[in-house]
C-alpha cells in the first residue's frame, strides 16, 4: 500500500470544500457518504473527514483498547465503564480482542449510534497461525519452505478472520531469532533474513489479497519493529544490543521487504536497542520506516509499549511517554492510556505538533478507507459467512496439507520409516502422543481447546485392522490443573517431576510392540510470549521415560512437538528415526501418521540450527568466521572445551524417504560487473526409489568486505518434486542487489571482490565455485 500524496495536494482546496458541504449538509456523519473511489480518491477523503475532527476525536483515533469484555452485556467494571463512554463520545479508534459477529456489531453500534462523526471502528485481533482452522506455529510452517502454502495458509486464516467481523491480524512476526530460549522463537520464520523476507511477505500477501476492500482479506502488521528477537541471552523483552550495521544487515531487511509488498501496519516493540525503547526510537520509525522508506501504513505500539517507557527508565512519567512515542511516530497506543490522557496537554505545551498528530491520525483513517469501513462499517459482520466459512472440512484439508509439508525428518538409520501400515503391533507412548491441545500451539487464535487430531487418532486412523495399537502416556507432562488451564498468562506451566507411575505400563507397552512411537517434547505454552527458558531439554521426566523405553525396544520413532530448538543430544544418540512435528495444528495427528506411514514423503528444512548444548545459543549458521576459526590442534580458538561449536542439525537440514544427489555447481561466468548478474546452476537428481521433495539452497560469501561478512548467507531457494530416478536443472539468478549490504560507509552497496557460492541441500554444503565482482 504506497500512497502518493501529490494528486490530493493539488486538488484538495477544492474537492475538500465540496466534499465537506455534501457531508455537511446530510448529516455530521461521515457514514452517509459514499464518494465512488474513482472520483474522490482515497487521500481526498482522509482529508475531508480530518478537516471535521475536534481534537478529542482526533486523539480518540489513535485509542486503541483491548476489549475482552462481553460488549452486549452490562458492563462489570469501571475500566470497562470507561471504554464504554470513550465509544460512546467517538474516542476510540480500534479494539482488539473484540472476536465473533456479534461482538463486533454490538461494538461498532456504540460508536455508530451515540458518536458524532461515527468513524468506524478496527477490529483487529493475534490471528497467527489461523483463526479457528488452526496451523502449524509459523516457525513449523516456515520449515515448508513453500511460499504459496504458506501465503494460502494466510489466505485462510484471513477470510476466517473476516467471516467472524475482524480486519487486522497482527501479524506476521518478521523478527529475525536465534536463540532458543526466547519463547517467541516459535512465532517467527527463524534465524535468516532472507528467509523471514521471503516468508513474511507470502503471509503478508496471504492476509490481504491485492485488494484490502475485499471482504475476503484483512490488514497485516509487520512485527516487532525492531530487534525483538535481539534480547539479550534470550529473554522476552530484554536490552537488545546490536551495532548499527547488525541491525541494517540482520533485523531491518524482512522489514524493508514488508514495507515494500504495501503491509499496510507495523507494530513496534518492547525492547531497547543501544538504549532507546523501539517505542520511542524516532530514528526507526519516523526517519527511517516513515522517511527514507516512504511508508505510509499505520505503527500501533506493542501492548502497554508507550507507557513501559517509564519502567524502562526513559520517561519520567505516562505523559512524557505519550511525547517521546509520539515524537517517535508510533500512531496508536495500544492499552497504555497515555495518548488519550495526555496528547491534548502536549500540544498546547507545543511538546507536539499539530502536523505530528494530523499524519498519525491520516494514517489510521487511510486504513479505514482502504478496508472499507467507511462504505459499512458492518461490512465484516455477516452471521451466514460466520456460520458456514470457518472451519470449513476444506480449510481443515488444507491444514493437514501444510502440517505434513512442516515437518522435518532429522534422522532415519536403516529406513525405519516409513512404517508399514501392516505392522502386527505399534506402541504409541508419551505425554503428548494423544494430547489434543498442545498441536494447536501458543498462538491458537479462537482455536477450541482439545480440538487437534491427536497422533494417536491419527495413527489408528491409518493403519490396518490387523495392527496392535498399545497406548501408554508413561508420564504426564505438566501438573493437571495446568492442562486445564486457566488464564495461560496468570499460570505458568508446573512440570510433573515426581509422578513416574505410569512409565511400567509404557515399558510393559514397548516390550510386546514391534516399533514404538514416543511423543515428547513440549507444552503448547512452553513456547511463546513470556516464554523464554534457560533449558531447552525435556522437561518433566520425560527423558526417565526414554531411557526406560529404549532399555526394552530400540525400534523407536521419535515424534517431537515442540515451538523452539531443543537440545537433542542424547535422543539423536539413541534413536534411530526422528520426525521434527513442531507444534502442528488442528489437524496434528492426521499429518503426522500421513508421514510415519508413508503417505507422504517429508520435504521439510529446518529454519533454525538446532544445538547440541544450550550453551551455544544463540546460535546461527549465518555467523562471523572469527579470527580463530579452526582448531589447528590447540585450544585457543573460537570453539568450546565441551561441546562442538557447529549445529546438531542445521539450518536448512532435513532428510527425505528418497536421496538426492547434486552434480557440480556451474556458472556461467567468472565476473560480473557492479549491475550485472551470473547465473548459478546445478543439476539435482533423485536418487532413491520414491518421488520426493528437495528445497534446493543457494549460499553466497563475500569473501572480503569493508565490514566482516558472514561465512554463508542464504540467497536463493527453490523447492522441487523429482520422481524417482528424476533429474532435474535448478538456475538461480545472483543480480548485484543479493550481493548488496549495509556496508561500512552506512549505504546499501555492492562491494567487488570475491564471492563463493555453493548450492545444497542444507547450510553445511561444502562443494563450491567462486566469482568475482569487478566495478
Ligand atoms: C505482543 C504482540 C501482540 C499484542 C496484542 C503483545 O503482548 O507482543 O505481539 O500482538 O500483545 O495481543
């Protein structure tokens, strides 16, 4: 969405005049007026209902509470008494959290029936990874590496959304993140910037079609802007400490990609960076994302953001708060109560500018127009699309489709998989191997609690009749009245350390079965906001219950839910098949046993490097060299005493039921110049005797720069069906723009110099060519 304002400042005097005594004289309610687009175009209309605000109304525009409260019911508190007379005066602009039709009816009601200019309300609500079709977290989806499943899977969660009255998803969460302790690692499309670029966009195209208006799409919000998944030693909201060319190089590109495909919000965020919260950090917002980058979509704070300036220690108080966010360019405070209190104050103490607040309040009316709002401000709320298009048997089809292309097979000694569905006799075992809500994830949006297939389900689904099923939990994985859970929020999860009883029956379970399954991993709440662990192994006594298992059956299957990276040591050593199904979704279960059984071949590729030790996090394939590299037989290098330095599996890593084989890379010329390109080919051949899936990778390193670059950066990716025997050419194109960085003189530029590609299945590929850049 990029607005020129050049045609509406040439024209406004006059339309604007016109413009407004047609409002005028029908009513003071912008509702009545319905300008074909053509004729009036969107800026002119912006203007016209700017140029009939009061300065309440205006500040009310960039109001935006949560309201989980029952809007059709008699208000319970005072907080909610408030809101409800800020509605009534026209003092709101957006809600969040207000979810299902007539939620959102009654609410826009208020506004339509007691507020003098009636501008119509937003809603928006988290819907991350699906609405109530719930999919895979986004750190499980990105492991696709298919961009169209992943833009359909927005599509979905969009039209979901819209059938229900909602029109902005804040999302996607473009935050780069490398460290597995951070809790929100499992909301993102994880440690590159490439990646989050090309992934973030999909989604972001997913959510809003090419047409905003559409009933059928909704708004999208680039998050957290910026440096968010920076916090130091991986916990949420802490400092975050990156140079400059760190943050140009690494966090802003999936930003500036965003910004670019027209996301027509951003949301801000929590942290600092080099000291100044990511809230009031003009520099970020007005001069860079606002400036430099022309983008005029609508920044909402993160929840509370502007008022956490203070606890930061860099406003004294909520109104010099709401002066720093605004000065900043954050246009809509999110539940701190610091715009509506303060902003009047400020600008008569000239802490503020009148422009300041006109551009922010343009940007929230923009976003109004573009949806529509102002043709119906009811536009959303339609029962019949509520009833029938969400949730749908399609929708779920297409979950199961993205959840089994989610996940990863990390290890598979002696083919044990695929299982024959003719096995006389399977164990199923583990916490989570018939858990119906842990699949569904953190972020589960309205997903109902229990509703995912279990893998139990979905394994007894699948296979004969003649198939001995022996289930057996072995350990609960969290303390009961958790899994029953309350407010998530207001409960951490309680681990069961103490109760083993139940591990005898799994081990009884796991003697009489040919093959066992175990399911182990982690709580759908383990992972997410608030979530940051210093452990990333098995919590509970999970790994008294893997012990117990492989004493009597080797023959296991490992089947991992999880949201982050966890330490795998000791399962990789003992396991001989491992299957990465992260947190999958309604249709868990279903997708899980399509790839045990062999339904489907798994294609999916790690998005993030899984360590052997939590002590190497964060930990990222894109790294620096080091001085100190290698071992050369001493210790004084970059490395530790005790464990590797490299990745238990990288990013990129994940095997396949067939091989591929990669011939040599070749190119078809040595030099390009500064706006040149080469192009990078490889022929890949299927060298198994299934069909299968490869995402083919492109690496590059700039082998000397202004500034040390990273050994490897991801810069190309295809995913590819080969049948059995098959082979096939992949080119990629390298144009001077994938070479560019943040370079030392602070400017996007392409350095010459050397530069060695490699082409592979995963980050760790070694066989490469190298080329030059000449000016
Ligand atoms: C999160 C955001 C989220 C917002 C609204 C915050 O705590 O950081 O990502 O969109 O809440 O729910």
């Amino acid at each position: 969405m990029k607005f020129t304002t050049s045609i509406f400042y040439t024209t406004v005097v006059t339309l604007k005049l016109s413009f407004i005594a047609l409002l005028l004289s029908s009513s003071t309610s912008v509702q009545n007026l319905k300008p074909s687009p053509k004729i009036a175009p969107i800026e002119q209309k912006v203007d016209s209902v700017l140029s009939l605000m009061r300065l309440n109304e205006k500040i009310g525009q960039l109001v935006q509470y949560s309201g989980s409260w029952d809007a059709t019911g008699p208000t319970s508190s005072q907080g909610d008494q408030h809101k409800l007379e800020k509605l009534k005066r026209g003092e709101v602009g957006s809600m969040l959290n207000v979810t299902s039709v007539a939620s959102i009816r009654e609410t826009q009601k208020i506004i339509m029936e007691h507020s003098r200019l009636k501008i119509p309300l937003i809603f928006a609500y988290d819907v991350i990874h699906g609405y109530k079709t719930i999919f895979p977290i986004p750190l499980g989806e990105s492991a696709s590496w298919d961009l169209d499943l992943m833009q359909k899977s927005a599509e979905i969660a969009a039209r979901e959304s819209a059938a229900s009255g909602l029109q902005w998803t804040f999302a996607p969460m473009i935050d780069v993140s490398r460290d597995a302790r951070w809790g929100r690692v499992m909301e993102g499309a994880g440690e590159d910037p490439f990646l989050n670029s090309k992934i973030g966009v999909a989604r972001i195209k997913g959510f809003q079609g090419d047409d905003l208006s559409s009933k059928f799409t909704i708004a999208a919000c680039a998050k957290h802007f910026a440096g968010y998944g920076f916090g130091e030693a991986g916990r949420d909201y802490n400092t975050v400490n990156i140079g400059i060319h760190e943050l140009h190089n690494t966090i802003l590109p999936p930003f500036k990609a965003a910004a670019e495909a027209g996301v027509a919000t951003f949301m801000n965020a929590f942290n600092d960076i080099d000291g100044i919260p990511a809230t009031g950090h003009k520099a970020l917002q007005r001069d860079l994302l606002k400036g430099e980058w022309q983008w005029e979509g609508l920044m909402v704070s993160d929840w509370g953001s502007i008022g956490e300036m203070i606890a930061h220690g860099y406003a004294k108080d909520k109104r010099h708060a709401a002066e720093i966010a605004l000065n900043a360019g954050s246009d809509m405070d999110m539940e701190s109560y610091a715009y509506e209190a303060h902003l009047g104050a400020l600008l008569e103490e000239q802490k503020i500018t009148m422009n300041q607040l006109d551009d922010a309040v343009r940007r929230v009316l923009r976003l109004k127009f573009e949806l529509g709002l102002f043709d119906d401000p009811y536009k959303y709320c339609d029962e019949e699309r509520e009833k029938n298009e969400v949730y749908t048997p399609i929708n779920l089809a297409f979950a199961r489709e993205v959840a089994k292309k989610s996940i990863v097979l990390l290890k598979n000694d002696k083919k044990m998989l695929p299982l024959s569905k003719d096995l006389k006799s399977l164990a199923v075992i583990g916490p989570l191997a018939n858990d119906k809500d842990s699949p569904l994830g953190n972020w589960r949006g309205k997903g109902t609690y229990n509703s995912a297939v279990s893998l139990l389900e979905g394994i007894k689904g699948m296979v004969g009749k003649n198939t001995k099923i022996y289930y057996e939990k072995g350990v609960a994985l969290t303390v009961p009245s958790v899994e029953l859970g309350t407010n998530q929020f207001l409960h951490p999860l309680k681990f069961n350390t103490t109760d083993a009883s139940g591990i005898p029956a799994a081990v009884a379970a796991a003697k009489k079965a040919e093959v066992v399954v175990l399911a182990i991993g982690e709580n759908a709440y383990q992972t997410g906001e608030g979530r940051s662990q210093v452990d990333i192994g098995f919590a509970g006594l999970q790994n008294e219950l893997l012990e117990a298992v492989y004493k009597v059956n080797k023959n296991i299957v490992i089947v991992l839910m999880n949201g982050r990276p966890m330490d795998l040591s000791r399962v990789s050593q003992i396991a001989p098949s491992i299957l990465e199904c992260w947190h999958l979704g309604s249709e868990s279960g279903n997708a899980i046993a399509d790839v045990v059984f062999g339904d489907y071949n798994p294609s999916g590729k790690l998005p993030v490097s899984f360590p052997h030790h939590v002590g190497q996090e964060p930990l990222y394939y894109n790294q620096k060299n080091t001085g100190r590299p290698n071992s050369l037989n001493h210790v004084t290098f970059s490395g530790y005493r005790d464990a590797p330095k490299s990745a238990l599996y990288p990013f990129g890593f994940g095997l396949s039921y067939t091989t591929f084989e990669y011939g040599e890379i070749t190119l078809n010329k040595n030099v390009m110049t500064l706006n040149g390109e080469i192009i990078a080919s490889v022929e890949v051949k299927n060298t198994g005797d299934v069909a299968g899936e490869e995402v083919v990778q492109l690496y590059v390193r700039d082998m000397v720069g202004s500034l040390v670059r990273p050994v490897k950066e991801l810069k190309g990716f295809e995913k590819i069906h080969l049948k059995a025997g098959a082979s096939t050419t992949v080119n990629f194109i390298i144009s001077a723009d994938l070479l560019q960085f943040y370079t030392a003189n602070n400017k996007w530029e392409v350095e010459p110099g050397t530069f060695n590609v490699w082409i592979g299945g995963d980050s760790t590929t070694e066989p490469m060519k190298s080329f030059s850049v000449v000016e």
